[in-house]
C-alpha cells in the first residue's frame, strides 16, 4: 500500500515537471510575432510612445489615406522611465513585440543602439536616401554599434526658458523677452536676476529644481566642449568633466542664495506647481513647451512667456521612431515612422506640442511659428537660435542611469539630505553605484 | 503469494474505478493548484535562481555564469540594499502594529449592536476595493510639501511645511498611513468572522461572575482569536515586506525612493535594478534574499505571537 501511494507520488510529481517544461518551451518559441490583422482584413500597427508626440490628428490622417494598413497608438501619457522604456527593454528581451514602431528618448538611444538584434536595418527598405534631410550627427544617432538604421528622429530639444511674467513683474524684474535674453546671456546674469528675484520676497521660488538645470547646462557645456558628460563609452565615470562641474557648481551657487525650489521634476508637485505659481522660471526644451501649456491650464495662459536660454546654444533630449526587428511588418512599421518624421509632419507635431523639428526642412519652417499661450512668444525662432550649431551630443550606454543617479543626490541638497560640502562625495558614490548596477 | 496476487489481477473494471476513485481522486482534486503553481509559481522561482547566477543585463545580448557575485554585491558592496531591509522592516513595524490593534477594537466595536450595523461593515472594508495607485496618488498629494492637506492643516497653526519625504521617519509615517488605511478594514473583517464564532455563553457567564467589558475583551475575546491574530500576523508580515506601491507612489513613481533611499523598500530595489540598470542578475538575487528574509520575518513574528499568547 505505502510502495502504491509512493509511486503514484513520484509519477504526479512527474507529470508536473513534465507539464512545467513544456510550457516553458512553448513560451522559448514567441520570436515569430503573429501577424495582427483587424475585422476588415486591414495589417494593424501598433504605434507605442511616450508622453505626448502630437500624434494624434496625423494618426487619424494616415489612416485616411491607407487602404491595407491601421494604425493604433498606444502609450500616451506614459512616463519614459517608469513604464515605457522599462516595458520596451522587457519585451525585446523576452522575444515579445511592444509594438511596431517605438518611440524612443535620445538619452535612451545610447543603450538602445547597442542591441542591435533588437531592431530592424531600415536601410534594407531603401531609406538611406533619407540622410540628406538630416543633420550629420541626428542620422547618425539612429544607428545600431552594427551599423543598421534602426530609426528617423522626430524632433531635438532645443533650448529656452519659461517664464512667469506675472511673478517677474510682482518682483520688478523686466518682464520682456528680449530684454530678459539679454540680461541673462550667460549664467552670471541669470544668477544675478535669481539674487534679485529672492531679495524681493515675493513669494514663490525663482527656478523650478535643481535637476532640469543640471540637464540644461549639462547639455550646453557638453555641447560646446568635448561633449563629455557623467561617463563615457566604456564605463569609466567622468565627474571631473566641465559639463559636470559647471552644472553642478551653478546648482551650488544658485542654492546658496536660496533661488531654486525643491520641486522634484515630474512629481505631482512640481506639475501642479507650473499653474500655481510655485516658481517664476523653468528650463524649457522645446517639448516642454506642450507640457507647460497643458499642466498650466487656460487659466494662466498670458502668464507664462518664452525667452532665449542663458548660453543660448544647447540640446536636451529630443526623441526617436524606431522599428524593432521583431515586427511583422518592417515595410509598412519603416513607412509609418518615414512618413511621420517627414518634415511636413514634423512642423505639424511642433504646432500641436512643440516638438521642433529635427529634419533641417522642417526646423526652417517651424522657426517662423509662434505660440499664443506664451504671449505670441516667437518660440520657433528661439528654439531655432539654440540649435542653429547644433552640438552633437554623444550619450553614453550608461549615461542615463548615472544621471539619474547623480540627480537624486541633487533633490537631496535641496530637501537637505546633503549639505553643499557633501554633495560631491554623495555624487561620486551614488554615480560608482549607477555604473557597477550597470554592468560595466 | 499467487493466491493474494490473484484476485487484484481479476477486479473488475467497476472496481478499479471504484478503487481509483477513492484512493486517486483526491489527487485530481488538488492537482490543479499544483499544476498552476508548478507553471507560475515554481518554474518561475527556480529560474529566478538560475538567473540570480548570471552576469546578465539587457543593455549586451550575451550572459555568462558567475555563481554567487550578484549575491556578494548586494549584501556587502550596494549600501542601498542593506538599508532597503531596514526601511522596509521600519515601515512594516510602524505600519503593522497600530493596523492590527486597531483593526481588532474596531472588529470588537462592530460585534455589538449598533445602528445601521451592515452599513459600518461595508464602509470598514470600502478601502480594499479601490485601486492601490489611486490610494498612492491621492495620498502623496496629502503628504505633500506645498499643496498637501496635512502641512496646510499643521499651517494653521503655525507649523511651517514640513518635507514629509526628506525624513526617514517621516517618510515612513506617512507610507504607514496609506498601508494602514487600505489594510485596517480588511484584518478588522478577519477579527469580526472570528468573534462572531466565539460562544457567548462565555461572555454570559463572564458578566454573572461580574467580570467588566475590558476584562471579557483580554480574558475571552483575545485568547479565543489567537489562531486568527496568528494568521493576519503571518499575512501582514509577507504584505508588509513585499511593500511596493506605496512607497513608489509616495516618491512620484521614483525607484530610488527618497533622494537617498530614505523610504526605499527592498521591492523597489529589485525592481529598480530590473527597470532602471536592466540588470537581470542582479534583481533576481534581490529577490531570492527577499524570498528568504521575508521567511525569517514571518517565522519570526509566528514565534513572537505563538508565545505572547500562550502564557493566556
């Protein structure tokens, strides 16, 4: 009796065993993506982005025009690290499909662009051609360590700042952009009008965190020098780069007088702030621009204006469509993302959330435009200025980690986890912990 | 032998059934559980092993063996992770502790005759069914430094906003407030089943023998809950250092929780490591560490209560 009972034991435990592998081979062979087709028989494809591409009305536009092919957009709203890229990274390493077209951020490109079995060669569809609408190191940025084109950039973060003219004049600062450009040229002058601002109590802080300086300024040093930043292509931590410093000096300096706030970049708070009046200036890369729009309401709109950045000259960010290899359809995911990067396209996603244009045809049109919620700010004209040299700015594979690492040490000087002194220490730890969770 | 062989060979098939029926269909039963467990719970487990020894990361295509480094690294190198274990201890202390005493004097409040009795019941349990990132959501605007309603309530007197997030211990009080709301009603219900259970002619002869409501409440109620304060103990426990969301939303959906990991739980390390660094290795050690420390933290509480409550 009890040998009967083992036996039926070890057989159950058998069969389980059996079952559980077999399921785990079926799950090894998803590589093959099933071709999606909806009810009219119509190739469905998956648009997957981020935040706010101003995709919608030419989504519906393509659509009109194809006969064979539908395109759903998925992912609007979503944040870029905390739900997109994660999921994007996930499903490729899985051999699942996030979609196919993938919008992507450019400090993310670095580590994308590594993986080159993660996406497809468009120039095997014919769209090398497309190189002359782009400038040199935008085209270049699109490709894999392998040399296959794996994506068309959409726009580039051209700088400026946003500014609360109704808290400039509350604390007797000029409150016109031209002569707000000028006073702040360089950083000294915009250290000088944060002194006056913070002298005049009134009460909200003169710049928003300490974290979208850090990026503007990095960008901006980089830009104009070596390019070097937190690390370089092989892992090696470059914190002694004049990128770095200068930002992180600027940040010091400015947070000694007490004029940047403690409003961490994108939490709630740091949003509802943009239409409470939490703070008089906020770095504005051409796609913030949207955003501010949008978390300021209709209720601020002649408040915020629109002024040339300090150093003028400067890139952050600025994003990507690229065409996983894994796709079902690479010729007609390559023809969406060419079509919606064309430079007509383009111009249309600056006018609906202030993407500037990457492609140098459609940047030509886009710097004629202005924008009517910041006071008819001529937007496109001032982004177009800080972009006209264009600095390439090299992201290295771990850049985006220890950025994010070094920016928690910066939140952290301002909530007072971290003294002025023990900021440098605090960088280079959190920096040496970014990079060995990196691998590198 | 051949003669007590010979009749098994000749049963009949309605006997075999019959035979299998008894013995075998239990086994059918519960097999189901254990075929999905083996697929989701145990596969999974034995492969997080096997990943937890690789040296593999999204940002290269290819892996290798490096047996217990990942191990190594996270419990004598990465500061972070040590700390993430005590926060995460902190918070289920400071979280569990108030929850369960004051889930058990509401279940004994909700156990005597009271207006509108079904309607209490519903409310103590209503937390439960909203959605944990909406309960983070609105909870991180009521901790909030400048627009949150508990520093405009201090505001009123006087009290100057307060970075709720910038402490250790404040952070975890206010994370604590967000496990115990959602989680208060749910172990209060647990406690109501039980009492409801409990005899009442005890309660009866308690009041003859003139013993007062208090002395009824820790001479019969208490002792007759234990194997239910055990059980929502042991569940609390495995909750409470699995603790995710709350924190993550605490921190605006950062990973890093807090600018120096004040209110970073050991989850939030793990995940971090997957989604931020896309380090495989390393996340799935994190979790194996977790899995074993949650073990301890749990037998541990068992111990605790199983011998506060004997001596009863």
């Amino acid at each position: 009796m009890r040998m009967f009972n083992r036996h039926r034991g070890k057989a159950a435990l058998a069969a389980v065993a059996a079952s559980a592998l077999a399921l785990s081979a079926c799950s090894g062979d998803g590589d093959d993506q099933e071709a999606a087709t909806n009810e009219d028989g119509k190739k469905v494809l998956t648009l997957r982005i981020f935040q706010d591409f101003g995709y919608e009305a030419l989504v519906a536009e393509y659509n009109d025009m194809q006969d064979d092919v539908e395109v759903v957009m998925e992912g609007q709203g979503t944040n870029f690290d905390a739900e997109h890229r994660p999921a994007v990274e996930t499903a490729l390493e899985a051999g699942t499909s996030p979609g196919d077209v993938i919008g992507m951020d450019e400090q993310a490109m670095a580590q994308m662009m590594v993986r080159s079995d993660w996406w497809a060669d468009l120039a095997e569809h014919g769209y090398d051609s497309r190189a002359s609408e782009y400038p040199d190191w935008k085209w270049e940025l699109g490709h894999t360590v392998d040399g296959g084109l794996a994506g068309f950039g959409t726009d580039v973060g051209g700088m400026g700042l946003c500014y609360r003219a109704d808290l400039f004049e509350e604390a007797g600062l000029p409150t016109d952009r031209a002569e707000l450009a000028a006073a702040w040229s360089d950083w000294d002058g915009f250290t000088d009008l944060a002194q006056q601002f913070v002298d005049s109590d009134v009460d909200a802080d003169f710049v928003d965190s300490p974290t979208q300086l850090q990026n503007m300024i990095l960008g901006q040093t980089a830009g104009q020098g070596d390019g070097q930043m937190y690390v370089d292509a092989d892992g090696n931590l470059t914190l002694e780069s004049a990128a770095v410093q200068n930002a992180v000096e600027t940040i010091l300096e400015l947070n000694e007088i007490g004029a940047i706030g403690q409003w961490a970049a994108w939490s709630e708070e740091w949003t509802a702030a943009h239409a409470e009046g939490g703070f008089a200036v906020a770095s504005c890369p051409s796609w913030m621009v949207g955003l501010v729009e949008d978390w300021a309401g209709e209720d601020n709109a002649g408040n915020w204006d629109f002024a040339a950045a300090p150093g003028v000259s400067g890139n952050w960010g600025g994003s990507w469509l690229l065409v996983p290899a894994n796709t079902p359809y690479p010729e007609e995911a390559a023809e969406l993302a060419a079509w919606l990067t064309a430079p007509e396209q383009q111009v249309k996603a600056f006018e609906a959330v202030g993407a500037f244009p990457s492609t140098l045809e459609g940047a030509a049109e886009a710097s004629s435009l202005t924008n009517p919620y910041f006071n008819d700010a001529p937007v496109g004209e001032i982004i177009a200025g800080s972009v006209a040299e264009f600095p390439a700015l090299e992201y290295a594979e771990l850049h985006h980690p220890v950025k994010q690492a070094v920016e928690g040490v910066l939140n952290g000087l301002l909530d007072g986890t971290y003294s002025s002194d023990e900021v440098w220490d605090a960088i280079q730890t959190e920096a040496e912990n970014a990079a060995a969770l990196g691998g590198m | 032998m051949t003669t007590t062989a010979k009749p098994r060979s000749r049963m009949s098939l309605r006997d075999r059934i019959h035979v299998f029926d008894a013995k075998g269909s239990p086994y059918l039963l519960v097999a189901p559980f254990f075929l999905l467990f083996a697929v989701f719970g145990l596969f999974p487990m034995i492969f997080t092993l096997y990943a937890s020894m690789q040296d593999w990361s999204v940002r290269r295509p290819e892996r290798s063996f490096i047996g217990l480094d990942n191990y190594s690294f996270l419990l004598f190198e990465y500061d972070r992770f040590g700390w993430s274990i005590f926060n995460t201890l902190g918070m289920f202390v400071i979280a569990t502790i108030p929850q369960l005493i004051v889930a058990l004097m509401v279940a004994n409040a909700l156990n005597k005759r009271l207006r509108g009795q079904l309607m209490w019941r519903m409310l103590v349990l209503a937390p439960i069914v909203t959605s944990v990132m909406a309960v983070g959501i609105v909870f991180a605007r009521i901790w909030g430094q400048e627009y949150g309603m508990v520093n405009g309530f201090l505001g009123l007197f006087g009290v100057d906003n307060i970075n709720w997030h910038s402490g250790r211990l404040s952070s975890w009080v206010a994370i604590a407030s967000m496990v115990d709301w959602r989680w208060m009603g749910y172990n209060a219900l647990i406690y109501l089943a039980a009492m409801q259970v409990i005899p009442r002619n005890l309660y009866e002869a308690a009041a003859l023998d003139g013993a007062s409501a208090s002395q009824q409440f820790w001479k019969i109620t208490i002792p007759q809950l234990k194997p239910v304060i055990i059980f929502t103990v042991f569940i609390s426990s495995v909750g409470g250092m699995m603790l995710f969301v709350e924190p993550m939303m605490f921190g605006s959906g950062q990973l890093s929780g807090g600018t120096a990991g004040q209110f970073q739980t050991t989850s939030m390390v793990l995940v971090d490591m997957l989604r931020t660094h896309g380090n495989y290795g390393l996340s799935s050690a994190a979790g194996w560490i977790l899995f074993v420390v949650i073990g301890l933290v749990a037998g541990l509480n068992f111990l605790i209560i199983n011998r506060l409550q004997g001596d009863k």
